[in-house]
C-alpha cells in the first residue's frame, strides 16, 4: 500500500481491517468485563506476516495485578498448566523477555537497586520522558533528576 496516493481498494482494505479490528475489540472487552478474579484477560493482535489477520488470545493483563496468579499453584490453576516442560518453558520465555528488557533500557544503570520498586519506575519514567520532552541525552536528563530522587530516598531512610 501506498501511504501518499492510495488507491479506492486500499482505502477500502484499510477501512475493513479497522473495522475486523473495532470488532475485536468490542467481543473482547464484552468478554473481559464478565472475568472476575485471577485469570487471564482476551487481547487483540494481528498475526505476523504480510496478510495478517485480526486474533484474539488469552494473555495475563499485567496492568490488573489483582488478575494475576502469586505462586507456582495459583499459575498452574489458572492455567490448567501441569506438565513441567510446559511451565519451564514458560519460565524461560518470561526470564529471557525480563533479561532482554532489563539490558536494552538505557536508564537501567542509573537506577538504585535499593529504591522501592515504584520508585525505580517512577525514575525510569521521568528521566525518559524529560530526556524526549527537553531534547537531552539519557545521562543529562540523570544528572538533573538522580540527585532528587536520591536526596528523598536518603530522608527517607
């Protein structure tokens, strides 16, 4: 598809992909709203390639954390998961995902690991976004904001 100048039939095919997409969404969020206490929550994707097509899937919303199972047995329970294979690779997959997200965020090494979890976040957030907003590196937007964070951690200690 050409982005300038499309053509009736992509116009067409754009407007009846956002349309499958609208959909989706709607028999998903009709779906979820009937879903109370921990469990998985249906998502809208596309499949990868050059035809894609509209899917739903069942995923953790990880943004409900009262959703989410705490331990080994309450996965295994929501999941109807107990073949140990399964659950390692399970495992595997959210470790290395951890792993890669850890190494490939470039505050990482400015951030505390004794900061509270919310506080790290929060960190993160802030130094990222008035690193973009203010046009600065990552290391000049740290070495404006580290110093508060650190000044407030320190009194609160």
């Amino acid at each position: 598809m050409s982005d300038e100048n499309p053509t009736p039939e992509e116009l067409a095919a754009k407007a009846k992909r956002a349309a499958e997409v609208k959909a989706a969404e709607e028999k998903a969020a009709e779906v979820n709203k009937a879903r109370t206490g921990k469990g998985t929550r249906v998502f809208v994707g596309s499949t990868r390639g050059r035809s894609t097509q509209v899917i739903s899937y069942e995923n953790f919303d990880l943004s409900q954390p009262d959703t989410l199972p705490k331990t080994l047995s309450e996965f295994m329970e929501v999941t109807k998961t107990t073949d140990e294979n399964a659950i390692v690779s399970y495992l595997l997959d959210g470790f290395n995902s951890a792993q890669y997200t850890a190494a490939s965020d470039p505050v990482a090494e400015f951030v505390e690991p004794t900061w509270p979890d919310d506080v790290q976040k929060a960190f993160r957030l802030v130094v990222r976004n008035y690193a973009t907003n203010a046009n600065v590196s990552i290391e000049d937007a740290v070495a404006i904001i580290k110093p508060g964070i650190v000044a407030a951690q320190t009194k609160k200690a």
